[in-house]
C-alpha cells in the first residue's frame, strides 16, 4: 500500500503537479505526503513526561528526544528522495530529515489537527527547502539564495494549501488500520 | 238547481281560479327563474371548460417544458463531445505542425537527429529540467543536444535505457556558446530560470542593438553552429560597471514543450 501510494504520487509529481506553477514555481506532492505522514503516523516512541525529563540526564533526555522523530516518515522522505535523484543529479537529503522531524509534531491525538496541518506543512516546506538550498549551495549551484526565498515561499504555500487533501484521507487510513488492529487483537 | 249542484259548481269555479292563478305566477316567477338557470349553467360551464382549457394548456407546456428540457440536454452532450472532440483536433494539429517543422529541421541538418518526446518536467523547483522518452537504446547519448525548430532547448544530463534528461537553457547551470549575428561578437549565455537569460561580459562600447539575434556559435561538435538561440532583450552595465550584460529573450519557451530532436554530439577533428 505504502509503495503504491508512493509510486502514485511520483507519478502525478511527474506528470501532473509538475506542470501547474504560480510564477514558475509548483507545489511538490511528495514532500507534502512526507510531512503529512510524519505528522499522522509520528513515533511508536512517546515523548518523555516532564516528570520523566526531570529525572533523568541531559543525554538521555537528548537521546529520547531524537528518537521521538518519524522512524516511517524518514523512511518515506528517503524512498521519495531515492526517486528524486534518479531524475536530479544529488540526492535531497531534506527529504528524509524532514520525514523524521514532521513526527515530533504529531497530531494523531488532536480532534482539530485539520486546523494545524496547514501551518506545519507551510513551516516544514520552507524549512526543507532551506536544507535544500543549503545543499544545493554547497554543491556549488549558482543563484540559489538569489531564488531562495521565492522558491521556498511559494512552494510552502501551495504545500500547505494541498496538505488538508493529503491528511484527511491518510488520517482516515491511520485510524481504520488501528481499529483492525484492535479488532483482530479481540 | 239542487243545493248540491250549485256547491259543486262553487268549487269548480274555484280550483278554476286557483290554477289560473297557479299558472300566472308560474309565469311570472318561472321566467325569470329560467333565465338565470340559464345564466348560471353557463357560467358553470364555462368555468368548467375554462378549467380544463387550462388543464389541458398546463399539461401541454409542462410537456413542451419537458422536450425542451430533454433537448437542450442532449444538445450540451453534443456541443461537450464537439468541443472536446475540438480541443483533441487543436492539440492534434499543434503536434502536426511541429512534427511537421521537426522533420524540416531533421532534414536540413547534417548530423543524425533522434526526435523525442517530453514525458515529464522535473519534479523539484530548483532545477530547470525535463524528462525524454529516448535513451541509449535510440543512441541518445550524455551530453547531446536539445532543440526545436524555434531555437536550443537544453542538454542532456542523465541517459538510461529508455529515458532522458534534459537541463534546460534556462537553468543557471546551463551554459551555451552564443554568437550576436549582427556583429559576429562571441559570448556565452547562462539561464535565469523564467527571467530572461544573460550574456555577461561583452564589452563596454559594443555595438550591440535591441532585437539583435543570438544564434548558436556551434563550434564544439554539440550544438548546430547557427540555431537560433533567442534576441537581446535590455543592455545594461554590469554590477561593477566594467563591462555589459545583457538580457537575451529565448526564442524557445521552454515550458511549453512537447516534441524535440536530439543531437548526439559529433566526433571532433
């Protein structure tokens, strides 16, 4: 199902999405579907309790904290990212990142995270790019910072104006999956 | 007369008066009284045939309402499936004319060409790219040139069996050797994405006029010498003042591409 989401979506990147700009920048599908996922699914680890980070050692703490990110979410970013670079010449290594950090801000509890979609697809879009943008900067792209910030913006905000379309129906997967986990537990 | 008789004929006479009388205001009131059933059977009657008239008109609108209805459905059926069949012959014929221009340009050319198909763009916003659906197996080969009849479109940057891509003339990391036709001045244009493409370093005083045509200087084995690259769209100084800069419009649009040829590159001398 993952795989076959993840090829559908590359395909309508590809073909469709990639086609329809605002002043020649497009929303990107994949990156959205990445936060989206991180968001919905988050960490099988729950975060520490403050009782919890009060009791225990700044490493522990850190070390917790970490591994609070999307393990699926980073594995997503990398399968989309593995796609990417058959097309570009580097490998978005934003992508993965981005999976993993979209699981510290997960909603999975929220009735009203439809509300809070929005905002987090727009922040994590432009912090993406900015690890792209970096990237690509090190790579020694020319004109990227020139672009940065039209190319970061714009595409934050078609991001987030897609995400509700993207969470509502991966939010509905996520909750008919684990009542058929609690079914079958019965 | 015996008494009987006469109280006999007493009564006759009256029941003799009482129908005459009976009979005068029969006439008198039966009349009248017919006129107005008269009066009031008509106007029954013609609220009656009234009522079905309208009965019978409604039931004919709604009827015609209804076939109207009907028609004007299937005539937006139609009139849909003509103006889809429209936009289908449009895109046709576009692709006719460019194939049709493709093949020209195929023609004139002196080096082998491999016409390709633009499947996908690419899928990031930082990179000015597209997807061929040519690749080694139709002796597409790295580096081989991208254009159309109207001017260069790119480079090919990653080749596999089936597929290519392509770095557009508009991406910044795309450089081309130039030529302004006119004054025969050499350069070299770089992409700026949707902006217009530069030209740097052209020196201070060159004669270089608006709408001056840029071909391709076509010396390296790559690109045809002398394809149309774009016109010169502003002269400015650069930054630093020490020499011009200036704006070339593409004489390809980059972002509408459908069918190019492929220029594997010649062997060099």
């Amino acid at each position: 199902m993952t795989a076959l989401i993840i090829a559908l979506a590359w395909v309508l990147q590809l073909a469709v999405v990639s086609r329809l700009f605002v002043t020649g920048v497009g929303c990107s599908l994949p990156l959205t579907i990445i936060i989206v996922w991180g968001i919905t699914f988050g960490s099988p680890i729950s975060k520490p309790s403050i009782d919890e980070l009060r009791l225990t050692t700044i490493k522990t703490a850190m070390l917790r904290q970490a591994l609070t990110g999307s393990i699926s979410g980073a594995l997503l970013g990398a399968a989309f990212a593995a796609l990417y670079s058959s097309v570009l010449q580097h490998y978005p290594i934003a992508y993965p990142l981005i999976g993993w950090i979209a699981g510290y801000f997960c909603l999975r509890n929220f009735n009203k995270a439809i509300v809070l979609v929005i905002p987090l697809v727009l922040i994590l879009t432009f912090l993406g790019e900015a690890i792209n943008a970096l990237q690509l900067y090190v790579l020694g792209r020319p004109l990227v910072f020139d672009n940065f910030v039209e190319i970061a913006l714009t595409e934050a905000i078609l991001n987030a104006l897609i995400a509700p379309f993207v969470f509502l129906p991966m939010r509905g997967w996520y909750e008919f999956s684990r009542y058929r986990q609690v079914m079958e537990a019965r | 007369m015996p008494l009987g008789n006469e109280r006999r004929l007493g009564d006759q006479s009256e029941s003799i008066a009482e129908a005459i009388f009976l009979i005068i205001i029969i006439i008198m009131v039966g009349g009248p009284a017919a006129g107005f059933l008269l009066t009031a059977a008509t106007t029954v009657s013609g609220m009656i045939t009234k009522g079905a008239y309208q009965v019978e008109s409604t039931k004919n609108l709604a009827n015609e309402v209804l076939v109207s209805s009907q028609r004007i459905r299937e005539l937006e059926r139609k009139l849909a499936s003509a103006e889809l069949e429209l936009t289908t012959l449009r895109c046709q014929s576009r692709d006719s004319n460019s194939l049709r221009a493709l093949l020209g340009l195929k023609e004139k050319l002196p080096r082998k060409t491999i016409a390709a198909e633009v499947i996908a763009r690419n899928p990031d916003n930082w990179f000015e790219q597209v997807v061929l659906d040519k690749g080694t197996a139709d002796g597409v080969t790295l580096g081989s040139a991208v254009i159309t009849r109207d001017g260069i479109v790119g480079q090919i940057v990653k080749v596999d069996k089936d597929a290519s891509v392509v770095r557009l003339i508009t991406d910044p990391e795309q450089k081309l050797g130039v030529l302004i036709k006119r004054i025969g001045l050499p350069g070299i244009i770089s992409g700026n994405g949707q902006q217009l493409a530069v030209m740097n370093y052209i020196p201070v005083g060159t004669n270089v006029d608006l709408n001056d045509k840029i071909v391709c200087f076509g010396k390296g084995g790559v690109f045809p010498e002398n394809h149309p690259v774009g016109t010169v769209a502003a002269i400015r100084r650069d930054s630093d003042g020490a020499s011009m800069a200036i704006d070339v419009k593409l004489s390809e649009n980059c972002y509408d591409l459908n069918q190019v040829l492929v220029l594997p590159p010649t062997a060099q001398k």
